[in-house]
C-alpha cells in the first residue's frame, strides 16, 4: 500500500511538474529579432522600427478603437480617433473582461512599453511582466500578423493622446481566474500558420488572407467556439453565438444564406459604405466594422472580398 500511494504521489508529481512546464509563458520577442524582421537599425540611431501613418492602417484594421474607447464614448466626427483609455467591459461566460489602457501615458498605459514588448503581447498573448493574457484580447488572430505591421501599428498608437486612467481587473470565477492555466490553452489553441490552405500565389488572395485570417481577427467573431472558447476552425467564418448575448453573428462563408450570393463587388461596397446589395444598411457591432472597413484602401477591401469568396463554404453541424 505504501508502494502504491509512492508511486501514485511520484506519478502526480510529474504530471504537475509537466503541465506546469507546458504552460509557461512563451519567451519575449528580442528587440534584436524586432529590428532584424523590420529592417531597422536601434544601434545606428533610429528612433524605431516602426512607421506611424502604415500603422494607421493596421490600426483600423484591427478595430482597436472598438474595444480600447471609453465606454459610453461619443465620437464626434467618423475621422478622429478616439482615446484608447479603455474600461470597456465584456461579459462571457468566463466572466468579465474590461479593456485596458492602451495610450501612451507611461503609469497607466502602454507609454513605458518598448517595440519588442508590444509584439511579445499582439503574437504570443504575454505581458512586459511575464504573464499570460486572456483571450479576449485576439491576440490568436494577431499572432499572424507580421513584425513590420505591429511595430507600424505601436507607432501609430505612440502618437496618440496620452490618458491617465488606471486598469480596472477583470471578473473572473476560479478556475478561470488562474492566468497560468492559460498557457494549456494556447498549446491546444494558438496557431500562428494560416487557417486556410489556399493553395495560391494570387498577391489579391494571399493580402485577404492575411487581414482576414490575421489583424482583421474576423474569424474571432464569425467562428463558433467551443467550451473552452477555442475557435472551431473546422466551422471557419461558419457563423456563431453573439457574444453579447442577443442573437448570432451571420456565416460568411461562401455559399451561405444571402450572403453567399454577394459577389465580390457586394462585399467591398458592404466594406466601404455599409449598404447591402439589397440597400439595406449595416446595424449593430458591424457598423463599428465598417466604419473601420472604410478607412482601409479600395485594394484591402477587394483582397478581402476576393478571400471571403475563395474560401471553403462551411456545412453547418446537426445539433446532437
């Protein structure tokens, strides 16, 4: 018996000493590798490696206002950008997560965060201090995007206004307010390669992919998640629960509903203006999509049409 409970303490002690092995944070992108990747030079003098107006670009893109204004915000005009202070709050069933401060204010924003911590959190989900970050924050998405583009993208976001406003904690029940647990669902669910094989060397297909399947993050939306909250990419762009609780986010698929019979046009113009072939006109969290959609290049909101029509019409799952 004593063999026994030995073995079985020696065998839970191992499985403990794996899974926390296994869950440790990813290690910090260098500013060497950052500078390498973006062509830049720290040791020569330059002022950093990324170029303020292209990242005004990922920047709406990747919808940030969306998430980081102040709630109950009222932006005066569609061209001005509004303070990333954050305080936004998102109910889930994993609890209540609250938008950070994302300014340039040194004590309560991202102020005092070099090049290389901000691509440490977009690609790998970890903080200047080590720790894991919750998925709310699309940091699965992001982590396709390339070095250039989030170094352009901090650029951007170091030009804006600077608020002192600090970081409310997010309202999370136990086990999900354990951070470290979090590295166990990044290794079952971060994946930086494409989610679609598309099989091409089209330039138009390959830049949609990317924005799409990358710092557009559509994918965290329109794909439906699993118990854990892990994006079903079997179901990619399939359709899903609203995370506000109220109806469902449409399939996007090709060949889905009304959707599938937009053309590549359709979803451009939807991109640009937010009317529908059908006049009618973008309404709910969409609108906030479109009036980032609008702001993008015509060529970016083709690529996007172009990948959104190339890609596998997702066949919806039979409830059990």
């Amino acid at each position: 018996m004593k063999l026994c409970l030995k073995v079985a303490t020696l065998v839970a002690t191992g499985i403990a000493a794996g899974l926390w092995l296994l869950s440790a944070p990813e290690p910090a992108i260098s500013a060497k590798a950052l500078a390498m990747a973006t062509g830049s030079d720290t040791q020569a003098g330059d002022t950093g490696p990324g170029d303020a107006e292209r990242g005004a670009s990922v920047f709406h893109i990747g919808g940030c206002a969306s998430c980081h204004m102040p709630p109950d915000y009222e932006q005066p005009d569609t061209d001005s950008i509004p303070p990333l202070s954050g305080g936004m709050r998102f109910s889930t069933d994993f609890g209540t997560f609250v938008a950070p401060n994302i300014t340039p204010d040194k004590a309560t924003g991202i102020g005092s965060w070099s090049d290389a911590d901000f691509a440490t959190a977009l690609l790998k989900g970890v903080s200047p201090q080590g720790q894991h970050y919750y998925p709310a924050f699309p940091y699965s998405s992001y982590a396709r995007m390339s070095l250039q583009d989030v170094a352009d993208l901090k650029a951007f976001i170091d030009t804006q206004v600077a608020v002192n406003r600090p970081n409310e904690s997010h309202q999370l029940d136990f086990p999900f307010s354990v951070r470290r647990a979090l590295g166990l669902w990044k290794q079952l669910y971060l994946r930086p390669g494409p989610v679609i094989d598309l099989d091409t060397e089209d330039p138009e297909l390959l830049r949609g992919q990317y924005l799409v399947e990358g710092p557009g993050h559509c994918g965290e939306c329109h794909s439906p998640r699993n118990i854990l909250g892990g994006t079903d990419y079997s179901q990619w762009l399939g359709g899903a629960a609203n995370p506000d609780g109220e109806g469902s986010i449409p399939d996007i698929s090709p060949g889905a509903g009304d959707f599938g019979d937009w053309d590549k046009a359709d979803i451009a113009e939807y991109l640009s203006s937010g009317f529908t072939p059908d006049y009618d006109v973008v309404g709910g969290s969409m609108a906030e999509v479109v009036e980032n959609t609008s702001k993008l290049a015509a060529s970016d909101r083709h690529a996007i049409a172009a990948y959104l029509k190339a890609i596998p019409t997702v066949i919806a799952k039979e409830d059990d």
